[in-house]
C-alpha cells in the first residue's frame, strides 16, 4: 500500500487501471497534451493476502484478476459475488459497481465490500468499512465508493464478504413467461428474458435444486448449458425490450447490443454528488474526466 500511495502521490491527475475490460465507461479519463493535463496511469496492488474461510472474507489486492481470486477460493468451497468480462480486476469491477445476473440470490456487488484501504486525492491513505461482516462504525463509504469509477478514491486493497459455493447449479429456458417462472421458483438465482424464451439459473442444494428443475421441466423448460449470450451495453428497463435486448427479470437491468444515452438525473442528486466528489477530490485529481452518472444499470 505504501508503493501505491507513493505512485499516486499528492500532485497531478492520476488513475487506476486494472485489465481494461470496461475502460471507456464513464468517459475516459485521458486527456490531450494540448486540450487538458495529463493523466498517469498507475496499478493497485495484486494478490491474495489473507483468505479467513471461517469468518468468510478475503483481504485482496485490487488490481487481482476475479480470475485468479475466484481459483483460490473455490479451493475452500467459497466464492464472493463479483462477476465481470475476463480480464476484470477486483477494483475494476467495485469501482463500476455492476452486479452479476445471479443477483437475487448472491446480493448486489456493492455489498460485497466490507474494508477498503484506498489512496485520497491528498495523496494519503485511508481506511473505510471495518473488516468483519458485523460492523456498524461511522459511515458506511464503502457503499459510497462501489460504482464511483474512481472519482472519490483509489482502491488499493480490499477486504470482501465470500460465500459458500452452490453444490449444484443449473441453467433452464422455455417459452413461459418470465411471471410463471417467478411463481414456480422459491429464490432463483437470476432470471433472464429475450422477449421469446425465459431463462432461470437455479442454485443450492443439489436435492432442492433437483425438485425444483423438476417442477419447470413440467411447465416446459428444459436444462441448457448456460445462459443466453449478453450484448455488451447496459441500461436500465424503460418498459421496451428492443430487438436483441436480454432483461435481467429480477432487477430491471437490460442488456442492449447498442448503447442507450445515460439516464437524467435530478438537478439536486447531481448537486449532492458533485458536492461530495469536490469534498473527496477539490482539485480534480483523480480520474478526470470520468463521471458515474454516464454508466447505465
């Protein structure tokens, strides 16, 4: 942490980047020689520092590939609920914020976080969150810093809540209406809508799993080796499901192959937030030019 800090320094716009795989979210925030200040690019620290299987956390580097976190974990039976593109780093993926289709069950990505340890735009380290599940002590920034795209602080290492791994899991899709499936299901993991055919994720124990594939395969569904593939941009649902368009049932979030313009936003939510990007960051410095309120869903 202490190499970290010192590369991002007190002095001159600076950010983080992990493997890239959503760089252009937000906006990008290099900027011309000739137009503005240059930005350096700086990485976060790497690698698993301390997996505690009984408290179920992990204390992580945020530029650690989800990859490499994910293969350490499953030795263990457990994982944390974080998904991204391949290549997606642990600091990457909080600081976007987009949680994985499996969320009705795994919970949304910003409660993953309980500790981060991050670099201020003054060049100092801080700490936010505390590192067990059961922690109420002053704000809860962390919150804040999930989906910031970098604006406010610098992760550097993170302390996140992991899970036990399913036993079983299995993917399943017909042509029932998405309200059906809600309705023969008890909690499943994610269900997916095309506009012709439902996907639902079940998850759990092998046996309950089973009784429930069982009662969809009644209604019609049949067993399928994944999930429908995903266009790449995100928005939120708007009641219209255009042409190519997969909907995440559960959480409105709607995957489009175009991209959609950013959603308004109330003139006194952007005055709070730039309010406390400024209390954050006064001067600027970190990830110029990115602006969260561009990412959809």
């Amino acid at each position: 942490m202490e190499r970290f800090r010192d590369e991002v320094g007190a002095d001159g716009a600076v950010c983080v980047r992990g493997g890239g795989t959503r760089w252009t979210l937000g906006m990008s925030p290099y900027v011309e020689a000739d137009e503005g200040p240059e930005v350096r690019v700086v990485t976060a620290p790497q690698g698993i520092q301390k997996h505690d299987p009984a408290e179920m956390t992990v204390m992580v580097g945020a530029g650690t590939a989800l990859t490499d976190l994910a293969a350490a974990l499953s030795l263990h039976g457990q994982e944390v609920a974080l998904e991204g593109p391949p290549g997606s780093t642990v600091g990457g993926t909080l600081a976007v914020g987009h949680s994985s289709v499996r969320r009705p069950r795994i919970g949304a990505a910003r409660d993953t976080l309980l500790q981060a340890e991050c670099v201020g735009a003054d060049g100092a380290l801080f700490k936010a969150g505390g590192p067990t599940v059961k922690n109420v002590t002053g704000y809860d920034l962390c919150r804040l810093l999930v989906g910031s795209l970098g604006t406010l602080a610098l992760l550097g290492r993170v302390i996140l809540r992991t899970r036990p791994v399913p036993e079983q899991t299995i993917w399943m899709t017909g042509g029932l209406l998405p309200s059906d499936v809600l309705a023969a299901c008890y909690r499943p993991a994610g269900v997916l809508w095309d506009g012709t055919s439902t996907f639902v994720r079940l998850e759990g124990y092998s046996s309950d799993v089973r009784d429930e594939a069982q009662s969809l395969a009644l209604l019609g569904l049949s067993g399928v080796d994944g999930p429908p593939s995903l266009p790449m941009h995100r928005d939120r649902w708007r009641g219209t499901l255009p042409a190519g368009g997969v909907l995440e049932v559960s959480t409105g979030v709607l995957h489009r192959p175009d991209p959609a313009p950013a959603a308004p936003v109330a003139p006194a939510v952007r005055a709070l937030a730039d309010r406390v990007r400024a209390g954050f960051d006064p001067r600027g410095r970190l990830n110029p030019g990115r602006d969260p309120y561009l990412v959809t869903a």
